[in-house]
C-alpha cells in the first residue's frame, strides 16, 4: 500500500521522482505540465459544474488507460513513443468528449 501512495504522489509532484541522468524526470515533467494545462483549461470552460467534472473524470481515465497501453513497452527505448502516445491520446479524448457530446447541449 505504501508502494501504491508513493506512485500515486510521484503523478502530482514529478521533483519527487529520483531518476538516474534525469531521463525520466524530463517526460514526468511533460506530462504532468501538460496534464495541468488541460486541467486549467477545462476548469475555464463556461459550462455547467457537473460537465466540468465529467471532462475532469474523462481526462484522468484517458491518462490511465493510456498508461496501460504502453505498459508493456521498454521505456528507455521507446521514451518519446511512449510519451506522444499518453498525452496525445489523453488530449484527443478530452477534446473528443467535449466537441462530440458536450459542446452544443444547454
């Protein structure tokens, strides 16, 4: 359970991840700007509260839904991939979501 609380913090506070060569704290760093950007730009949206908390919901899913699907590859061989993939596939969820099904209705 500790194990699972330190990950959890590692997504909120990326400074906190110790990385040899400081490979991975560059990606941590991107992703959680870009995570952050998304969030703010959401919270900005002038539509009601509850569909602010559902694009919230739909971009933290997307995030770790992504997360699984480039579980399984080598990072360090693959670091760029695996970082396009999670933020392209969480913003193009997010924007989905907002354009498809929330944009039009009152």
């Amino acid at each position: 359970m500790k194990n699972l609380q330190n990950s959890i913090l590692l997504l909120f506070i990326p400074f906190l991840c110790f990385a040899h060569g400081e490979e991975a704290i560059y990606f941590i760093l991107i992703e959680f700007i870009i995570i952050l950007i998304i969030f703010v730009g959401i919270l900005y949206l002038k539509i009601h509260w509850k569909r602010k908390l559902f694009l919230t919901a739909v971009l933290f899913i997307s995030y770790l839904f992504s997360f699984f699907l480039v579980n399984g590859l080598a990072f360090f061989k693959n670091e760029i991939l695996i970082v396009s993939i999670q933020m392209l596939f969480t913003i193009a969820m997010v924007l989905f979501t907002y354009f498809k099904f929330l944009k039009n209705k009152k």
